[in-house]
C-alpha cells in the first residue's frame, strides 16, 4: 500500500483481497515507530477502525518500515472493539436515559466514561479496574440497597463478564504478568516487520514455547543467512525460521532500497528480455549498484564495496527475481517450496532433507503471488491463465536450478499456488545414492553394469521418490565419449554441468503435456528428431503423455547400440506396464523393449512422521511373454527391499545367474561370454568401486568426492585400468583392477 505524499498521519485505507481484509494505517512522516503493544492511543485508534471495519483480519503500519500484526492479533483487538461498539451504540451507556436507570449520579457518570476510554488504550486496566469496582459496589450494596446500584452493579458485572470472555483477558490471566507498563501487550502485540520494498510478510520473532533443534547459517558471496529449526509443542511438523538480510537492515540502507526500487518498477520488462534470464539478471545488477550508488551520495549516506553488493542483490530479487523465494532456494538442506492458496493466509511450507516437512516464518502477498507468475509467463513462453491453469517451467539464478509450477483458477479456486522442486547443484551420483543409503553398492554396481551395457531402462516411483535424481546419476555412468541427447518439456538434469565435464550432451527442450497453443514442439515430434541426429544415447526426463510411443520406436531402433532411458509414474513394474500399455496406448509388444525398470518410493518410518527416499526393486523385463508379463512370467527381480535391513538384496535368480539381460549384455563382451562368474565379479567390482569413494569422503572429510566431477573422472580411469587388466590377464579380474583404481583414487583426491 502506497499513501499519497501529503497523506495525513493516522489515514487510513482497507484493502480486500481474495476474502481479507487488511488495513493500512499511514505513518509514513511520524517522528515515532507505530507500536500498539506500547502506545495507547494507537491502540485506541486501531480499535475506533475496527469498529467501523469489523471484518478486518490485519493490520499494517505504513512507515519506512512496515509492521505488519497478524489475524490472531487482530481479533484480540476486534472483540475489544466489539464490546466498545456494544457499550456506546446498543446500550448507549452514557445517554441520559441509561444513567437514569443507574441512578443519574456524577459519579457513575465519570467513572462509565473513564472505564469505557480506557477499555480502548488499555483494556487490561480496563479489567483490573472494573472488578475493583464490582467489589466495592457489592461492599455498598450491603449497607445501602436502593435499585440504581443495583442496576448499575448488575451492569458493571456483564461488563467484567464480556471482558473476561475475550481472548486477550484470558490469555492475560493465563500468563500471571502485572499490567503495569504495558508487560503484557507487549508479549501479546509483536509485529512481523516488513522493508516497505516487499510485500512478503517476515514473522521475524522465534515462536514462544518452542524447543531448540539446530541453528545454520547459509553463506553466500555477499551475504549471511540464518536458519533457526525449532520443534512446537503437540506438533508434527518442524519450524523453520529464516531470517533473510533484507529484514534487518538499517534504516538508512532500507531507505535506499525504497527509493531504488521505485525507479527500477518503472521499467516495465519486454519478453525478450527474459530470453536470456542470466544475462538480463547480470544487467540489472550493474544498474541496481550504479543506482544504490548514487542515491547513497545524494543522501550523505556511506557504503562500503560488500555493502553495495548486498544491497544490490537484495533489490536485484524484490524485482526482477522472486524475493524470499530465492533466499529460500539458496538453502541447499531444501528440496521442496510449497506456497498454498489463498496465498497471503498460510506461510510457505518447506521439505528439509534432514528435517521433512516444515512450517516457515514467510507468509507470502498476493502482489507478489501475481508478480511471480507474469515473470513466469515472460521466462517460459507459455501461458498461465483460465484456459490454461497450469504452468510447468524452470526457474535458474546463478549455480541454483528449480522446477516450478503454478496453478490458479479455475482449477486452484482459491488464487494462484506454487509448488518448486530445488535440483542440486550438482548432479547426483551413484556413491552419494549409496551414502544416503538409498541404494547400496551391490545396486550402484548393477546400475552401472546395466548403462555400460547399453540397456533400456525406465526409473519409475511416486511424486519426491526421486526418480530424476537417480537418472541423473545414471547419466554419469555414461562414457564421455559417448554422445548423449536429453529431452525434457522442463529443465531438471545437470546438462550444463556434465557438458563442463567434457560430455558430448545435447539437450532438447519440448512442449509440457499439460501446455497447449505455444511454438514448443512437442515432446514425440522431439525424441523422434532425436534418431536423425546422429548416434546417441537417449534421454527423456519424464514420460508423461503421447511421447510413449515414440520413446518405445527409440528404444527399439536403439536396442544394443546405446542406453535409452527415462522416468515414469508408477510404484511397481506391473503398475509402469498398466500405465505405459493401457494408459499411453503403447502396444504390449513395444513395452518388451524395457530392459530394466526400476522403482524408487519412499518409505515411512515406524511413527510415520518421516519418510526415506529407497530404491526398493530393481526388475528386468523379458521377452517371452505374449499379453501380461506379470501372469507370463515377464518380470524377473534382480534385487528387491529388504524393510527388516533397509536395504536392497540380491534375489536367489541373480545369485545363481538367471537373468536373461545381464547374458545378453554378456554375450556381446568376448571375455564375458558364457562366463557368468567373470560377469558377476565385474559387477562386484563395480559396486566396491561406489562404496570405496564413499569410504575415502567420509574418512578424508573431502565430501568432494561424492560429486560429479570425481565419479566422472573415476569411472574413465575405472575403464582404463580394466582395459590394461585385459590384455594382461584376460580378464577385468577385480583383485587386479580394485587395487590400481583404488592406488590411483588416493593420488587423485589430494587435489580435491
């Protein structure tokens, strides 16, 4: 809310929003910061609003600063205005014809009209006078009956009972504080302070009663951001408090943001501006410090180099960016951002890594809510309105890539709703998956086994199973030298990070299957471009629609020549073919062109409050089945969750080497070929190979090693080193190439 310069202090304007009523109440030229908790006549004049505005659910003072009380608050106040209105309106207290009733006494005069302006500024005293006056009335009843005190003292008693009935006098008595100087209020009033260049709302205070869980701070070139876990009383979900450095600036800095801004939204963006967001980001963040700059001279204000960068950045994101949106995601603990609707009434929810899900101290406006979406529009191309409500795009800045949706009606009836996936910054990798316990080394050798050997392989599971994350990781498994095209209708594999580590990768981006009208192609007309450029190995970041078919002509025309893998929705292998055969209308016979499916779910813990992401079967597909492969004996296990160890296992038909693909991909190795022990041993190897980098990280403290620079360095030398073994014994033996990648492993991580 933006009051016009010559604004009196005190005017006051209600704005109503999607069934809220805020009130902005202007002290923009005081000499004082507005508090309700210390100052009794602005809680007086809150209360006068609040009785011709009796739907209002929140309060904001307009100051340099803006300070923002809550709805609870709120209705603390509202039901003190509720009575004020009930004592001079309907029983009209102070009118002659009611003191007549009272007696018509001076007296009873002054002390009605005392009682009832201090019921305004301070209903606490209000309350603590009043039931002195009740007893001392009752003390006159017993010597001087007459039937104007006796109406008076029955009023005086209704007016304790109305009091005593309200929230902010129970919670009073609750809390055995005094009520002079005001000790309670300010307990019970403590505003979320907002910098007037946001509209976010900040609960900056740390809720009362709250157990303390872990404390970080997030560090960034410019700037330090605290992280606060707490635990609530009777509550299952974690508090996670943020204090972003935008809410504790000083006054000065927040001034010149202001001004700043005020400038910076004049400039309406042009679409193609957003065609290349970093670009235009870097732009913007040159002129915001030239600007900032400047305005500091001009107001005799100093700033120093990290100064002005911080300031920069902080005003780069409450414009161009996404606000709190984007400290959040600088959290790299965070893996997902849910913002509900309606979107100013409930707080930001988030999934910590360690934590689960989690409440926040953000609660987000709707003016950002909007501002975020036609950002969207501009970044993606694609369309976000009533006849297309959803919108399905990426959001990048800096090293950080997301994955965010929104909706808004007519499908989400309540207004715009956000949901954003955090990728790493960094690939997954197959030892990190084996570290976190989601698979274990014997699996990551499988896996590896099955990419090298050139096989199909769909990840399936639910929503947050982590099925992009593990293909991913198998990406890594591929040879550099191989080339790689990656189809995707939204950006969420670490393309640009493997193709700094040297891989051949080319990335196609395609239509949403929820998008309709827009110049993306689509996602089959995509992989099938895909086979006319050149051997590849293919990727498709997530089988959704139609692409089905042409994902399966891909994978029959590249069977035994290059991996072809992707994601898909499904919690069982029967349950991807029913999905893929009946759903996608993919012939029975195409589905026998999967080699391997893999099914990542989560996994509750024993009190059901936490979850673990697991991979919990690793299943071949064959080939001699004709309608149903679950009744034909099509799906073979190769390994399968054990919940008692909480780990995968080899099945008995792994074990004693009855797995059709592994033969197959056998068959084609001259040194492998009828030799199942010499294929299980590589396997093994691989496996050690995943487990010893996870050792040496831990034991070296260099979690470097986990990443995707390493591993794609290891996994060349690993094929090296076999390549050596070969010609000198015949085989990859793994008592023979173990100890010279592992020499080799221990000279490299010196310089990580």
């Amino acid at each position: 809310m933006v009051f016009k310069e010559d604004a009196p202090i005190g005017a006051y304007e209600v704005e109503k929003k999607q069934g809220e009523e805020a009130l902005y109440v202007n002290f923009m030229k005081a000499s004082f910061v507005p508090d309700v908790a210390s100052n009794p006549n602005i809680m007086a004049q809150v209360i006068d609003i609040l009785v011709d505005n009796p739907n209002v659910s929140r309060v904001v003072f307009v100051q340099q600063r803006n300070y923002n009380y809550s709805s609870e608050q709120v209705l603390m106040l509202a039901e003190i205005a509720r009575i004020y209105l009930f004592l001079m309106k309907q029983e009209n207290v102070l009118s002659p014809e009611k003191l007549g009733v009272f007696g018509s006494s001076p007296r009873v005069y002054s002390e009605l009209m005392g009682l009832v302006n201090i019921i305004k500024q301070d209903p606490i005293r209000a309350y603590v006078e009043l039931k002195s006056k009740v007893r001392e009335k009752r003390e006159e009843l017993d010597r001087n009956m007459n039937s104007g005190l006796i109406n008076y003292t029955r009023f005086l008693e209704r007016m304790l009972l109305l009091l005593e009935g309200t929230k902010l006098i129970r919670a009073y008595l609750d809390s055995g504080l005094g009520f002079t100087d005001r000790e309670f209020y300010k307990e019970a009033f403590r505003p979320d302070i907002l910098p007037n260049f946001s509209f976010t709302r900040l609960m900056a205070q740390l809720p009362r009663e709250a157990e303390l869980v872990d404390q970080y701070i997030i560090e960034d070139e410019f700037e330090r951001i605290s992280v606060t876990i707490m635990k609530r009383k009777n509550e299952g979900k974690y508090f996670y408090h943020i204090m972003p450095p935008e809410y504790s600036l000083k006054d000065e800095y927040s001034l010149l943001l202001s001004l700043a801004r005020n400038v910076l939204v004049e400039h309406q963006p042009k679409a193609e501006e957003f065609t290349d967001v970093e670009k235009t980001r870097n732009v913007f963040m040159n002129v915001s410090k030239d600007l900032i700059s400047e305005l500091a001279r001009s107001k005799g204000i100093g700033l120093n180099y990290r100064e002005l960068n911080k300031l920069a950045e902080i005003l780069v994101r409450h414009t161009l960016g996404f606000g709190l949106v984007e400290v959040l995601l600088k959290d790299n603990k965070l893996q997902d951002i849910v913002l509900n609707a309606p979107i100013a009434q409930n707080p930001i929810f988030v999934r910590h890594e360690k934590y689960d899900e989690c409440s926040t101290n953000i609660i987000p406006s709707y003016e950002d809510a909007e501002s975020w979406a036609a950002k969207l529009r501009l970044q993606s191309g694609r369309p976000l309105d009533e006849a297309n409500p959803v919108l399905d795009t990426e959001l990048n800045f800096g090293k950080i890539r997301a994955r965010i949706a929104a909706i808004k009606e007519p499908l989400s009836p309540n207004g715009l709703a956000y949901a954003i996936r955090r990728h790493r910054d960094d690939p997954w990798t197959l030892p990190l998956f084996v570290k976190n316990k989601m698979i274990n080394s014997f699996a990551a050798g499988i896996l590896s086994f099955m990419v090298d050997g050139s096989r199909t392989l769909l990840v399936a599971g639910t929503r947050s199973s982590g099925k992009t994350s593990l293909l991913g990781s198998l990406l890594l498994e591929i040879m550099p030298k191989y080339r790689v095209i990656v189809v995707e209708d939204t950006l969420e594999l670490g393309v640009d990070v493997m193709r700094k580590l040297g891989y051949d990768i080319l990335r196609m981006k395609v239509r949403s299957a929820l998008v309709e009208g827009t110049t993306e192609v689509e996602a089959s007309e995509g992989i099938r471009t895909s086979l006319r450029l050149g051997d590849s190995a293919l990727i498709v970041g997530e089988v959704r629609s139609e692409e089905a078919k042409a994902l399966y002509e891909a994978m029959r025309v590249g069977a035994l020549a290059n991996t072809v893998a992707g994601t898909i929705h499904g919690d069982s292998p029967y349950g991807v073919f029913d999905r893929v055969v009946n759903d996608l209308n993919v012939p029975p016979t195409s589905f026998k062109a999967t080699d391997l499916i893999i099914i990542a779910n989560p996994v509750k813990t024993p009190d059901g409050l936490h979850s673990r992401r697991r991979v919990v079967q690793i299943t071949e597909v064959r080939k001699h089945w004709d309608r149903d492969p679950l009744e034909e004996a099509g799906f073979v296990d190769l390994m399968r969750y054990n919940v008692e160890k909480d780990e995968l296992e080899p099945t008995q038909e792994l074990i004693n080497g009855d797995s059709e693909i592994i033969k197959a991909i056998a068959s084609n190795v001259k040194v492998w070929a009828g030799n199942w022990d010499a294929v299980y041993d590589n396997i093994i190897l691989r496996g050690m190979i995943k487990q010893e980098i996870v050792a040496m990280a831990e034991n070296l403290g260099k979690p470097a090693l986990l990443e995707s620079e390493f591993n794609s360095i290891s996994n060349n030398v690993f094929h090296l080193i076999s390549e050596e073994v070969i010609k000198e014994f015949g085989l990859p033996l793994s008592s023979e190439v173990f100890p010279r990648w592992k020499k080799w492993a221990m000279d490299e991580s010196r310089k990580y």
